[in-house]
C-alpha cells in the first residue's frame, strides 16, 4: 500500500486550544472528533485511520476539512492508480483486520509499518468508479436508516440521565440529609498489573480486565473477557474481588480520565487489572450496594469531581491524591438499593431498544456488507519474475 499511497499521522493540537464552536472537527485518532478548531490542516473527502486506544484501526472517511491529530493516521492515495473513494471502501472492508493488528496491553496501538503493508487490489480505474458507484447508494440508504432511528431512543437516554441525576442526588445538610465521606476514609486504592512484559501477555494463562472493558461498561463485563496475562506464583500482583470499583488512570481527553466500572458479579477466580486502570476497594464491603455504585460514579455529580483531579497537555491523568478527597455521599442501604432497581429498569429499557433496532435496518447492512465483500474481491495477477 506504500507505494499506491502517502500515510502521515497530523499534529498534536493541545486541549487547552480546542473550543466548542470552532470552524473544523479535530480527530485525534477516536471515532469521532474530540473537540473544534478554527484552523485545519487536512483538506475534505480524505481517509483516516485511528492510530490509537480502542478503536485503532478504525477506518474513517472525512468529508469536510479538519485538524488532524498525532494519533490519527492521514492516507493520501496516488490518484494516478487509485480512486480515493474506492481505497476507503477496500480499507473499511479490511477494518477488522485493521483492529486485530493493534498491538498493546493497556491502550493498544497500530503501526504505521502494518498499515503500509497492506495489499491493494488495484483494478482499472473505470472498474473503481462502477464500484465506487454501487458501495456509494448502498452506503447512503444504510446512513439514512441507522440517522432516522426513532427518537424514542434518544428520548428515553435523556429520561435515564435525568432520573440518574435526580436520583443521585442528595444533601448533605438540613432534613433528609445523607452523610458524605471522601474516597480515602471508605477505602484504598490499588494499582493493576505491574513489571510485565510482552512476552507475559502473549504466553498468558489467567485473565486480566482490560482498558476497554473498564472505559465502555459500568459493570464489569466478567462474562466475556479474553485478556489473558502470565502471573508467576510468588509474584506480588494485586488481584480483582467482588465490590471493587475499577478507573481508568489516564486518556486523550480530560472528560474521559477516571471512567468507572464496578466489579458486580462474584469472582471465583484469579483475576488481574490492566496497568493503565487503577482499583479502589470499600474497608466496609457492606456499605455500598455495588449496582448503586455502578450508576452514581457515572453521574455528573461525580463526574464533575473527577475533573478537578485531572492534569495533563497532550495526555490527561488522574492525581491519586487529589481523586482520593472526592467526596460521596452514604445514603442507606436499603435507599441504595430502591435506586439502583428504577435506574436498572431505565438502562435495560435503553439497551432493549438499541438491541432491537428495526429489522430493515440490519438486512440493509448485512446486504451492503455482502455486495461490498463481492465486489472488493479480486483475484491477484501472479508476481512478474
């Protein structure tokens, strides 16, 4: 692919510099932007392909112009011998491929040298634009579909938010008061995997909790883990129990520093934490009901703490001594509980729906995915030696 193309990564922009109403999105390497700029340094109708953290690999087509990050890589085809509609076809069918060959333990990342090795099939230009053609209607009936979503959905996300919110909140003071206490005087805070290598994680046999598992559920997906590292029988490694409260210790973003994830299903064997998360364990097991916990250190009342803990330019991380003067409050047991059930019942509401998206809309997909894989398939003409 090297030779039929440019690949670049852009220039770091520092948070401090980005705005909510600037001119240009900023991509730093995520799915979407990850703020706006009133300058840009990449022109429209250009691919781009996440170079860092759980979507690396993640292939993405700007049609307007925008600033690109450090950790987002630029791919400029040479137009002489490829389309550059048809390259970005041929890449996103080769998108999974893409995230498998992220390499990393903690915030995994893709090579340029992986990228660049990828082979092209390059057919007559002519051939390009039919098939740029027919991917191009399948793409916009698909687009129209999963953008037209019912508004219910979104309705009923907002409706869960606001219920959080008001549900979690409580003085501190007055009649119906529930005492607040910081983090540090409820418990202690523990570090994930420590002097590993490559070699650990590639030869693993007992699981660890990833950095992604953490950053996108607010429980724990225990059920599911595929993260595997080697633990020696007199190493000295802190391992993961039921109640614990999992954060992630550092992101791109500050708004994406200290994300929660609590451990609600009983752990009944060994398992480990990935080095770029961080765990907090109550002294008292028994004064939270850990589903309680699950949906308030996602609320913004804790969120909004979070920030205050943060530092960082280009990279954010969480100052454990600030994070432990975060403040929550302890309302009882039984409050917890009442609570955690009537948010429960809003997130399987919200999940239900997601999952049970129309009908139309997945054979839309399915059929673009299957006319794209065929007419991406090419048979290599045999090397000339």
């Amino acid at each position: 692919m090297k030779h039929l193309s440019d690949i670049y990564t852009g220039k770091q922009l520092n948070r401090s510099v980005l705005m909510m109403n600037g001119k240009y999105p900023v991509l730093n390497g995520g799915i979407y932007s990850s703020g706006r700029y009133d300058e840009y340094n990449t022109e429209a109708d250009t691919i781009t392909i996440s170079q860092g953290g759980a979507s690396a690999g993640h292939v993405n087509y700007m049609q307007e112009k925008f600033w690109a990050n450090a950790h987002c890589y630029v791919v400029k085809p040479n137009k002489n011998f490829i389309s550059n509609r048809f390259l970005y076809y041929v890449l996103k069918n080769g998108q999974e491929k893409l995230m498998k060959a992220k390499k990393g333990a903690g915030i995994p990342g893709l090579s340029k040298d992986v990228v660049g090795k990828l082979k092209i099939p390059v057919p007559p230009i002519s051939q390009q634009n039919q098939i740029v053609s027919i991917l191009d209607q399948f793409d916009k009936l698909t687009t129209d579909l999963s953008t037209g979503l019912p508004a219910e959905q979104n309705a009923r996300r907002k409706q869960y938010e606001y219920y959080r919110n008001e549900l979690l909140t409580f003085k501190n003071r007055g009649g119906g008061a529930v005492e607040y206490k910081e983090l540090r005087e409820l418990g202690y805070f523990f570090s994930g995997l420590r002097g590993k290598t490559k070699n650990d994680f590639s030869n693993g046999d007992v699981k660890y909790i990833s950095y992604k598992n953490v950053f996108h559920n607010m429980e724990i997906d225990t059920e599911n883990i595929t993260s595997f590292v080697k633990v020696g029988a007199n190493e000295n490694q802190n391992q993961v129990q039921y109640g614990d409260v999992i954060f992630t210790s550092s992101s791109e973003t500050s708004e994406d520093c200290g994300m929660s994830s609590v451990v609600t299903d009983e752990v009944n064997h060994a398992l480990y934490l990935n080095s770029f998360c961080f765990g907090f364990r109550l002294s008292d097991a028994y004064q939270f009901y850990p589903k309680f916990l699950k949906h308030y250190l996602r609320s913004k009342h804790f969120r909004k703490q979070i920030k205050k803990s943060v530092s960082g330019v280009t990279r954010f991380n969480i100052s454990k001594q600030r994070f432990a003067k975060i403040k929550i409050p302890m309302p009882p047991m039984s409050q917890q509980i009442i609570k955690a059930s009537i948010l429960e019942e809003f997130d399987t509401l919200i999940n239900d729906l997601s999952m049970g998206l129309p009908t139309e809309i997945k054979s839309r997909k399915k059929q673009y995915e299957f006319y794209r894989d065929k007419l991406l398939t090419f048979k290599e003409k045999p090397s000339e030696h």
